[in-house]
C-alpha cells in the first residue's frame, strides 16, 4: 500500500522529484506483487500514469480519498492472522504525538473498508501505535523502543506494563523487546524502531550502525549495539547482528540533517527494496542486506528526495499480507 504524495502537500517544493521516488518504488513493487494505491485525487489519471510506467494493470487498485500525508506505514492497517483469517488492525494515528494533522490518514483505513478495499475484517482498536514504530519477528518478539512507545503523547494513562499487555493482546505476540537507545538526527516520530533495527529473520537483526567518533550519532547508535548484543532470541542464543554503514550526511535546504539510512528497507514477494542515497555506503548496505535474504533479489531505490519530510522507503509503504500457514 501506498498513499501518493499530495502537489500541495508538505512535499510540494520537491513534488516533481519525490513523485519519480514513487513512480520507482510502485514499479519495483509491482514486479513481485500487487500494488494498493490511495490518492486524494484525479484517481484515474495517477491509475493511467503508474500503468505507462509500467506496473501491471491487472496488479493495480487505486483509491480516491482524502489524505494528510504519505506514510502509509503509519497509518495503514496493521494485519494478523487469526485461524487462517486476515484481520486489519486499525490502530488510532495521532500525528506522531501531535506533532502533525493526522484526522484524515487516521479515518482512511476505515474509509478504504467502506469502498470495499478490504475483504478482511477491519478491528478499530482504541490505542495510538504506528506501524513504524514495531518490528516484528512473525514468531512471537516484537522489537520496539522506550522513546517512541512510552511517549506520553501516545497513551500517557498506559505504563510500560500495560503497553506490553496490549500490544501482547491485539498483535498476539508473546514478548516485547525494548531499546532505550537509538535514533537519527532529524527523525520527528521519536525514534522509530524501523529507522534503527530491523529484523531479517528470527535469529538476524539488521541495525543501522555508525563508525564514525566525529558524528553526532556514534554514541547513541554505539550504545544501541550493545542493546542488541544484550539480546538474546526465544531459545536463548544471541541474534546475528549486521551493521548497516551510515549514510554521509545530507542536509536539507535549510540545513538541518535529514535522517538517512538504510535499516528503512522493504521485504516484499521476492526481493528486498533499499534506500539508496548515492552515497559510497550504498554498495556496502546493499551487500550486507544481501546476505541476509539470499533468495531475494535486493534492489537499490534512490530515496534522497523522499528524506527531505524526514522518511524514507519503510515508512511509506505498508505490506497487506495474504494468508498463509502461519497461526
């Protein structure tokens, strides 16, 4: 699923250049799997647009409804499976803590369900989580950190205990693992877990590193790899860990730091999507991601624009698994 940015909207100075961003990763998607497109609108134009582009029309929906902003990881249902069912979590969005309007992208999930986008049932659960803001293994830990989860902008009536309980109840996972450190300069959702460690399996973790003692991030990010070393998986054992280089630093017009790095990667039917930055580090990520998903074909998508409003590929996309096996 992704929500298509908005001419007038917070990207509108580098509308031209995050639109491309868009136009590559619906193409890269739409080689493995179906696309889920909402626009707020002119639908059948953007439709007519992604298929010149190349996405298969036969792999398409696009939806016309209103919108704040672009990170459908956010506010896109969160789905699990229940005995063989899907069911469409729809979490309340509250602009990261307020920071930002949010009343449209929190209605859309349940606006999609009234235009019949959903076969699944769709559950309004009365609790603020963002997709961003969890990592899941798919067998029962779930990766998250202290500043964002236990912000008081989210649930302040929840401490960390009841936090842990709900996420336990409506996901169906069985522990929470919990990060007091780790973040990247100019991130506003405060400290989102898929900007900083990613699982790649149930024994691997991807994190984004930095090995430079000059910069800013090194001793926050150092003292979140010794978080993860910490760590140990359901029967005990340590995780791999995989450092991810960081990005040389990119500034925006103003210049403020932007968030670059490369733990925001997408798993998809077949491949692995990577922001790129045209940064020497590129080649490293791509190499290190590869290891980690030796039967995908990992892909490299130019994100420089998209991180100017503090995002990159994860953050903008949201996966509608199919049903499988899986309890």
């Amino acid at each position: 699923m992704l929500t298509w940015p908005r001419r007038e909207g917070d990207f509108a100075n580098l509308f031209d250049a995050v639109e491309r961003n868009f136009f590559d990763i619906a193409v890269a998607i739409a080689r493995f799997e179906n696309l889920h497109v909402n626009v707020a609108e002119n639908s059948a134009d953007l439709r007519r647009r992604l298929i010149e582009a190349g996405v298969p029309a036969d792999r398409l929906r696009v939806y016309e409804l209103p919108n704040d902003d672009v990170w459908a990881r956010d506010h896109g249902p969160i789905t699990v499976i229940r005995n063989g069912r899907l069911h469409h979590l729809d979490f309340r969005f509250n602009g990261w803590g307020g920071k930002f309007a949010a009343e449209r992208d929190d209605a859309l999930t349940r606006r999609l369900a009234e235009l019949g986008a959903w076969a699944a049932p769709v559950e309004s659960i009365d609790f603020v989580l963002e997709g961003g803001g969890i990592e899941v293994d798919g067998a029962g830990s779930l990766l998250t950190t202290e500043r964002c989860l236990l912000a008081p902008t989210r649930n302040p009536k929840l401490d960390r205990a009841g936090i842990e309980a709900a996420l336990k109840r409506s996901l169906g996972v069985e522990r929470v693992l919990w990060l007091r450190h780790g973040d990247l300069l100019g991130d506003d959702t405060d400290g989102h877990i898929d900007t900083i460690a990613r699982f790649c399996d149930q024994r691997t973790i991807a994190y984004q590193s930095c090995d430079d003692a000059s910069d800013p991030h090194h001793a926050e990010l150092a003292a979140m790899a010794a978080e993860l070393a910490a760590l140990r998986t359901r029967d005990g054992a340590p995780y791999r860990l995989v450092p991810l280089p960081l990005p040389q630093v990119i500034h925006d017009e103003d210049g403020h730091r932007l968030p670059a790095g490369y733990a925001n990667f997408l798993i998809i039917n077949g491949a692995v999507l990577v922001p790129v930055y045209r940064d020497p580090g590129d080649a490293v990520a791509l190499d290190r991601l590869a290891a980690c998903f030796p039967h995908r074909e990992i892909i490299g998508i130019d994100c420089r624009a998209l991180i100017h409003q503090y995002g990159s590929l994860h953050c903008v996309t949201m996966q509608i698994p199919q049903v499988t096996d899986a309890p």
